[in-house]
C-alpha cells in the first residue's frame, strides 16, 4: 500500500480545496502513479501557475513551482531544457493552461517536449470568482453569465491532439484507477502528454447550476461518460453532451530535448 505521507508537506495542511472538490482525487492518482513508476520526490519536478488546482505543488514535497497565471508549461519548459533528465509535470486547470496560457500549450505539443500536463478540468473559474472559462458548457451559469454561456466550450483533448501531443488522454475523478493508470503511461511516454481529469466543483460551478453535492456531481460525471471504444461504435448524434474517455492519442514521434541536444553535437562538431 502507498505510503502517500512521504510525497507530502504536511506542514501546509490543511488544503484549501472546497468538500466534494475533485481536485484531491486527482492528486492521490498521481501520487499513485508515481509511486508505481518509482520514481523518487528528488527526480520530479511539479509547476503550476494559479487556480485552485494549481495550489496543489504547495501541497506536495517535490521540486515544485508555482508561477503566474497561464505561464505553468512555459516555466517548465524552461526547466526541461535545463534540467533534461528530471521529470516535469505541470498541475493545471481549464483556465490556466486554455485561456491566458492557450498558446503555450498549443505550441508545447507542437514541440512535442517531454512534459506531462494534467489539467484538472472543473468547467469554471473556482477560485477567482466562478467566471466562465473556454471549458464552461454553453447555457451554463457562471458569474459572467447569469442567463447562460453563450459560448462553445473548448475540447481540450481534441486540442492537443490537433496541436500534436504523443500521448493524450481524458479520464475522471469518478474513476480513479483508470485516470491514475493514464497518469502512470503519460509520465512514461517520450514526448508531450496530457491527461484531462474532468473534476467536480460544487461550489462556483455546481451550486450556480443545481448540480448537487460533490457526491451528485460525481454521478452526473459517470452518467454522462462514455468510453472510446463505445463511442466508435454510435453515431455522432448519440455523442452529445457525453464525455468520451480512455486514451485517445498514443504515438511514437521525435521529442524536442532529445532533437536539440542533436543540434548542438552536430553544431559543436562542425565548430571544431
């Protein structure tokens, strides 16, 4: 059995997230995974920038950075150019890594650069005051939007594979195996990896939408999740409204670290 104290600080205890908040979950699968992968608290690198599940490397006893709101994949890209043989995982949320840090993680997976991201995506803006972020379902209330958001919400796993992430999946705090098993092959995989953890939040997001309890919330996840392999079997109509989970992008292809240290063995040796 996991002995989750040793990944902790629990002198920064106790957390800040709401009950029924599935942030928690998701960070018990990754403590799970990391421990399966064996990997010591010395050898991974955890960045955030700010949200409620960006407050989640304060939490944990890592190397761990917290940074500016959006700009989480661009410091640990940063650290990965510098530190090649660490581990870096970025903890993120919807607004964080899709709104204001958009284009960093749009051109992190067109790099391909070795990073784990897992974005905890609770529809919302939790903690800044409950606005619509470009995950928030359209009709839903949110601060912004007293009758309803107008608009379309962004398909994050859709994204970054358009953009060209090797490994990208959607898994949810309802099933927490499988989302700490495709935390476990995105930490493996050689390349840019995303793992979608789609997250109830009770407060800004379910209590404006009378979705009940974190207990409730975590129903509605389950009834309206579907896995990939029975959505390729249904037509488009039927997918409405559904999430479709599993891994969705699994491919080998060249990652950038590996590519530039090639570029400066091949400039090194034609300069001497």
């Amino acid at each position: 059995m996991i002995d989750y104290e040793k990944y902790l600080r629990k002198d920064k205890f106790p957390i800040i997230w709401c009950a029924g908040c599935g942030h928690g979950i998701v960070i018990k699968s990754l403590l799970r995974a990391i421990d399966r992968i064996g990997l010591s608290n010395d050898e991974i690198v955890v960045v955030s920038g700010i949200g409620c599940s960006s407050r989640a490397p304060g939490y944990l006893d890592f190397n761990t950075l917290h940074t500016t709101h959006g700009r989480a994949i661009a410091f640990a890209t940063g650290i990965k150019f510098a530190k090649p043989e660490m581990t870096v995982i970025v903890l993120t949320g919807d607004g964080d890594a899709t709104a204001i840090g958009g284009n960093h993680y749009i051109h992190a997976a067109r790099r391909n650069i070795d990073l784990t991201v897992v974005i905890m995506n609770n529809n919302i803006y939790g903690m800044t005051g409950g606005q619509v972020s470009p995950t928030t379902p359209k009709g839903s209330k949110a601060s912004t939007a007293s009758f309803g958001n107008l608009e379309h919400s962004f398909n994050i796993s859709g994204l970054a594979e358009a953009a060209g992430a090797s490994f990208v999946a959607r898994g949810t705090t309802y099933d927490a195996i499988p989302l700490e098993r495709m935390i476990e092959k995105a930490i493996r995989k050689r390349g840019f990896s995303v793992v979608e953890a789609i997250s109830p939040c009770p407060t800004a997001f379910g209590r404006r939408n009378r979705l009940g309890t974190g207990v409730a919330m975590l129903k509605w996840i389950k009834e309206i999740s579907i896995s990939k392999s029975k959505a390729e079997k249904l037509p488009a109509q039927e997918l409405e409204g559904k999430l479709v989970t599993g891994i969705l992008v699994d491919i080998e292809k060249p990652e950038y670290t590996d590519e530039y240290q090639q570029l400066i063995n091949r400039v090194t040796t034609v300069n001497h």
